[in-house]
C-alpha cells in the first residue's frame, strides 16, 4: 500500500515559503527570503532562511514578518496615524 502525499507538505520546486524583512534599519529591510524554521536560540526566538546563494542566516523573529504583531507597536502605530497623541486614545 502506498502513502498518499501530505497535503501541507510545501512543494520542493515552487510553493515554498518565504519570509520578509521587517526591521525598519535593517540592511535587508524589505527583502524577501526562502523561510526554514523558528527555533529559540541565544535565548530568543529565531528565523532562519536561506538567501539567494543558498547560504542560511538567521535574525531574530521580531524582525520579520514571521513573528506575531507587537500589541503596543500596533496601537502606537494607530495613534500615529489618527495625529493624537497616545494618552488621548486612553481617556473615556
């Protein structure tokens, strides 16, 4: 009996995923990387990812679009946005 392919398994030529650079001052910001995995290393979590050569590298998750949104970066980017200051979006 043979086994079927899994269905999330990611495709070895086309559908791989891929991770972006988020960091603001980052030399890399807006790049675009093959995705490999999240693991905590150095005692924080960790992206790592191939480049176009091939080589693996490794930033940490919050500077990538892999890692979840700051609750507090969201909110002051909000704030930002409406021209308030932060504390006004705090009052009743």
């Amino acid at each position: 009996m043979r086994c079927s392919v899994s269905s999330n398994a990611l495709d070895s030529v086309g559908d791989q995923r891929t991770v972006q650079v988020t960091h603001p001052f980052h030399p890399w910001f807006g790049q675009v990387f093959v995705f490999l995995a999240v693991r905590q290393t150095w005692s924080q979590d960790r992206v790592f990812f191939l480049d176009s050569q091939g080589r693996r590298f490794s930033l940490p998750a919050g500077w990538t679009d892999a890692a979840e949104a700051d609750p507090f970066v969201t909110m002051r980017r909000a704030d930002a946005r409406s021209g308030l200051p932060i504390w006004s979006s705090c009052r009743g």
